[in-house]
C-alpha cells in the first residue's frame, strides 16, 4: 500500500481539528491568487462559508448577491460567457436546496464551469435544526449530467479540492461541513478529482466514506480490530465520478461493502456505490447514513451519535454484517 | 449589423415571420404567438442593433443577445438563419431527432445561442452577470447586453432578484426587452398574474423604463439607443406587441401560444402575410 502521509494520531483525543469550509476558505484565496478570473458570489453567508478570506484579497473579484439563491447561481452561470471561473457559496440547503433547476438547466445544460459551494451539509449543523441541516444534497448533484460531485474529508484535502474544482473546467459542487472535525490528512496526501484512496488495509469487509464519515469509518476500523474484524478503508472523496477501479478492487477483495454518509441514506453515496455493485459486482451493502428521516436541533456530537453517524455505530453495524453475510467473491 | 433602409428591415421581418410559420407546420410543434409578435424585435437586433459576426460567432468583442423565454426560439433560429449563422434550409430540422435547433435554445448544440432557456426566469439573472463583469471586472464599454423577456416570465421571482442585482450594480449596460403581448398559456397576463403597474415596477427597482409599440422597426431601434444613452441605470424597454402579428387569424389570441399552425392554417398564415393580411391581392387570386 503506497503511504498517504495520514497523520500518525488516528483515533487519539488530541488530534487536530478543524472546519472543513476553512478549508475551501484558503483554497479558493489560493485558486483566486493563481488565476484572475476566479471570482466569488455570496448569498449574504460570507464569513460563516468562508468566502470572506477571497473578498478582503480581492474586493473587486467578489460579488454580493444577498439572500437570493436562484439569482447567485444564474448570475454566475453568465459570468462565465465571459470567461471567468466562479464559485458560488451559500448553505446546501438553500443551494442546491432552492435553485436545482437553474443549477441544471443554466449550469449543467449548458455545461459551464461554475463551482457549486454547499457548506453546511449534514446534521452536524446542529442546533439550527433540520430546516438548515441539509442530507439530500448528494442525492441532488450526482443525477445531474455533467455534474462532479466532491466531499472532501477534512479542511486539508478541502483546500486542494477546492483548487482541482477551480481548473477542471466542469460544473462541480463542493459539499463542506460547519463543525470542526479531525483533520486526519496532511499536505503531502494526494488528492485528484476522480480518485478514491485506500487509507487502510483490510481482508474481512470494506467501509466506504465519503466527507466527514471517512474518519469514522478510520475510528471504526480501530474498534473492529480488537473484535478480531479486519476492515479496509476506502476514503471517496469524488462521488461522481466514482473510481471504480479502486471501489470494486477493494470490494472484490473482501466481499462485504459498507458505506457511510452525513446525508440521507438512499439516493447519494451509498446508492451510487450500490448501482456500481449491482452491474460490475454484486456484493452485499449496508448503507450507513439518515434514514429516510430529517434531522432535528441538538449539539452536532449528540446529532450524528443519534443518527448512528459515527465510528461506534459503523463498527457495530459492520461487526454485525460480519457474522451475519457470508463473503463473497471467494469462490 | 446596419445598412439596410426601414423598407428593407420591413421586408426582412415579414420573411422572418414566412420562416417561423413554415418552420412550426414542419415540426408539428412549437409556439407561434411569441415569434410572430417578436420578428420586429428580432429583425431590429440581428440586422440593426447588434454588433455582431455570424460567420464569428464566439467573437470576443460581439454584443449578447440572450432569449430568457426561450420558448420564443424559433424567431431567434429564424432570425439568425437570414443573418448568416446557418442555411435557412436548417429551420426545416426544428425540434427533431439530432437537429441543432432544439426546442427549446440549447447553448452547447448551436454556436450563436449566449444560453439555453426555456424554464423562464433565469435569463435577466445571467445577462447580468455577464454585464456586471463587462462593467466591474473585465471593462469594456463597448460591448452591450440585451436580454428579451416574455411578460408572463416576469411572474418568476427570480426575475426580480436579478432586477434587484442589476439596479444596485447600475449594470447601464444592460438592457432588457420585455414582449408586453399581455398573453400567458393560461389567458391575459392581466387575469392570471396582474403585471401593472409595470413600469413602476421596473422604476422602483432602480431602472430606466421606455414603453414602445414592439411591432415598430423604427421604435425598437430609437428605444435600444436611447437605452444604451442611459449611463447610470440598467434599462428595460415594454415593447407593446401584438401576439401572433401579421397573421390576422392568430393576433390576439392565446390559444396560439403553444400551438403550431397545420398545414392548411400554414397555408392561409403564408398567404396573409406576402398579403400583409388582405392588403394586396394579385390577379391569381
């Protein structure tokens, strides 16, 4: 296994923690630095999403949009008829929540590069509540054609995220979370749009993570093993497209596939994870995330151990998936 | 495009409108009302107003023409075939399996569409963010933005968040073309979603607000001047139409919204108009 340069404290109390959107914060200064034609548009969020690090560099590259969700991604979608790279941030609940059809029809349909920015996404929003706490906005992009779909792990791989968005060229959508979280990768992990990464070695089941969940499954894999349980973990941080050579590699390898989201359980990573099997390789799959039910006020720990969202419940559902499902592929 | 005397722009426009009542009788589908009441807008901005290069079309220093009612395209194609983008033979593949003029506009399969449109509302917001960067972050003064709009469109909110982004960017220019048939698919704007007091809608969001008869060569060209004239404010132009225009039997009526003439209607429509509705008549007749 090729070494990814993690950091050495997985799973210890005192490891280092912090805002994936702070991630996209330094990323889009750094991306507006090396190409004058990033600009920047905000529906009135600007220093809870981040953007604000773009605005004070560059005031004249920034456009203020207020609360109107529609307009931010419309106008956007213009301004690159006159070649320029925009990203659009306001929270995934309100974009793409509100303006999916301008998104398609303006963006995707028209297949101009604007950078969908949704912070905030999942439950661990927290206390403001379900209304803000958004779970199907993976759902949402990843059936769009033309669309890719990226939920970096932590603030780290959400820099360079940010910065592969910027030149790809494509309508992208950037999925960031509010709370600080393990930030469990280091300037010397790679990270490429379309790339899946095996972080850890298993034999007995895969656990598949995508955004924030990739170091739960981390956490997970911890526990399983004083079970006995050998788990690999594969960290996705493209959704769509996925890298099927490394998905189906790893799951042909251990014959039981897992897979964890801070969002709605059907219809976005696990699906898509679920519609890959089904064709290349079919395997069975539990799909961790929400269940098909909306998220409430609580403190974001509280939050995502309600919804089972987390390495304790990972492990549990995985040890049980374990005993219960034969492994496949090994005849 | 200029050079053509007000005679000629007439004559240009009646072709334009021969084209549009051909072209939907051949796809089977389509709308009628909208193009035929905007082929005097359209004959003004593709041989007068625009400053353009159909055999160019992605030409830098071209003006933008976006149709947020996208539904209106086939006097854009129309328009755009006798100005030299493509064959006029190509209006026959309207709305069929492959064809580059797809129902609705599509960016991406015709080279001289700015967007794809046909959902409404979206239009004005993308003309302005193609205007505020050729105001605030790539200067040049010499490139103009016209947005057309239907009056039914203007029921979306998202019209309204782009006027309110244009006005406060005094995004001068910019300049919208509103199609005032006062028609929608439902009936009379007026008895589906009530528009007026349009103009002072517009004023209060920060623009300059001209009113014309939209079926006037004359007027369209004289009211996008006077727009572009406006420094300080974004400026939208009514331009009273009558849906369905030169057709005597589809004027007024919004049941010619969505519909396309059939064969025998297309016949009657073309004559009507190398008639200009019973005008002239001819020894064969």
């Amino acid at each position: 296994m090729i070494d990814l340069h993690l950091v050495e404290n997985i799973g210890a109390d005192d490891i280092k923690e912090d805002p994936i959107r702070k991630g996209f914060g330094r990323g889009l200064l750094a991306a507006g630095r090396q190409n004058e034609n990033v600009v920047a548009l905000c529906a009135d969020l600007t220093e809870s999403t981040q953007i604000s690090l773009f605005k004070n560099e560059f005031p004249d590259r920034f456009i203020e949009i207020g609360v109107a969700e529609q307009n931010l991604v419309t106008v956007a979608s213009g301004m690159t008829v006159i070649g320029k790279i925009p990203f659009t941030s306001s929270y995934a609940a309100f974009s793409p929540g509100r303006n999916w059809e301008q998104i398609r029809t303006t963006i995707c349909l028209n297949d101009q590069p604007v950078k969908i920015v949704g912070s905030h996404a999942g439950v661990s929003v927290g206390p403001d509540g379900a209304t803000h706490q958004m779970l199907e906005d993976i759902a949402l992009m990843r059936v769009l054609p033309n669309m890719i779909v990226l939920a970096p792990a932590d603030s780290v791989e959400a820099e360079k995220a940010t910065i592969a968005a910027a030149f790809n060229d494509k309508p992208t959508y950037l999925r960031l979370a509010r709370e600080a979280t393990p930030v469990f990768t280091t300037a010397e992990t790679p990270f490429e749009i379309g790339r899946a990464y095996v972080l850890r070695e298993g034999s007995d089941i895969t656990l598949l993570g995508t955004g924030t969940m990739t170091y739960q499954c981390l956490l997970a894999a911890q526990l399983l093993e004083k079970d006995g349980i050998s788990a690999e973990v594969v960290h996705v941080p493209t959704i769509k497209p996925l890298d099927q050579g490394t998905i189906l590699g790893s799951i042909h390898k251990t014959g039981r596939a897992l897979s964890a989201e801070e969002a709605q359980a059907a219809g976005g990573f696990g699906s898509a994870i679920a519609e890959l099997l089904s064709t290349e390789l079919p395997t069975p799959l539990r799909r961790i995330g929400m269940k098909d039910r909306f998220g409430e006020s609580g403190t974001p720990n509280e939050l995502l151990k309600h919804f089972g969202l987390d390495g304790e419940n990972i492990a549990q559902q995985a040890k049980e998936f374990v005993h219960n499902t034969p492994q496949y592929h090994k005849w | 495009m200029s050079g053509l005397t007000m005679t000629q722009l007439e004559e240009k426009a009646i072709t334009i409108r021969e084209d549009i009542i051909r072209m939907l009788e051949h796809a089977g589908s389509g709308h009628s009302a909208g193009p035929l009441g905007l082929s005097d807008v359209f004959t003004a901005l593709y041989f007068n107003i625009l400053k353009i290069d159909p055999k160019n079309p992605s030409w830098e220093e071209r003006d933008l023409l976006l149709l947020s009612n996208g539904h209106c395209v086939p006097v854009q194609y129309a328009a755009m075939a006798e100005a030299g983008y493509f064959p006029v033979d190509e209006l026959m593949t309207l709305r069929k399996l492959g064809s580059r003029l797809q129902g609705h506009p599509e960016r991406t399969k015709l080279p001289g569409l700015e967007t794809t449109s046909g959902p409404l509302g979206s239009g004005l917001s993308q003309a302005a963010g193609m205007a505020y960067v050729l105001k605030n972050i790539t200067p040049n003064p010499h490139r103009w933005v016209y947005v057309v709009m239907g009056d039914g469109e203007l029921d979306e909110g998202n019209i309204w968040e782009a006027a309110m982004f244009a006005g406060k960017n005094k995004l001068h220019n910019l300049i919208g073309i509103v199609d005032r048939n006062n028609i929608q698919i439902d009936g009379s704007t007026e008895d589906v979603m009530p528009l007026e007091d349009l103009k002072g809608k517009w004023e209060s969001f920060g623009w300059h607000v001209q009113e014309i008869d939209g079926n006037n060569i004359e007027s369209i060209i004289d009211g996008c001047s006077m727009a572009r004239a406006i420094t300080n404010q974004p400026s939208v132009i009514i331009a009273h139409t009558i849906p369905g225009k030169g057709v005597d039997f589809m004027e007024y009526d919004y049941h010619w919204h969505g519909a396309p003439p059939n064969s025998e209607q297309a016949k009657e429509a073309l004559g009507k108009l190398r008639s200009l509705n019973g005008k002239i008549t001819g020894e064969h007749e």
